[in-house]
C-alpha cells in the first residue's frame, strides 16, 4: 500500500458526552429544560406507546 502507514490505536471510546461538553456550553441549560418537558409529557407518551 503506498503513503503513509497510519493505524488506530483503539477502535472504541470510552467517554460519554458528558464528559465531552463543556460544563458552561450552552447547550446544558437547554438540554435541562427539554428533560423536564419531556418528563411532564410521560403520560402522553404512555397513552400513545401502549
């Protein structure tokens, strides 16, 4: 094979994307306010996922 001979050293990760976000990204407040929608809705999707 020609060029360069580049191997991954490990083929998975072990990080979660918590650890891969920063704590002042602005995505974690988001990320806060859908979980408590989507948690009041858990009876709604109950009905519909029954």
């Amino acid at each position: 094979m020609r060029g360069l001979d580049l191997k991954q050293d490990e083929l998975f990760s072990y990080t979660t994307l918590e650890q891969r976000i920063p704590n002042d990204h602005p995505l974690r407040p988001l990320r806060r306010l859908v979980d408590t929608v989507l948690a009041s809705m858990d009876r709604d999707f109950d009905g519909l996922y029954s």
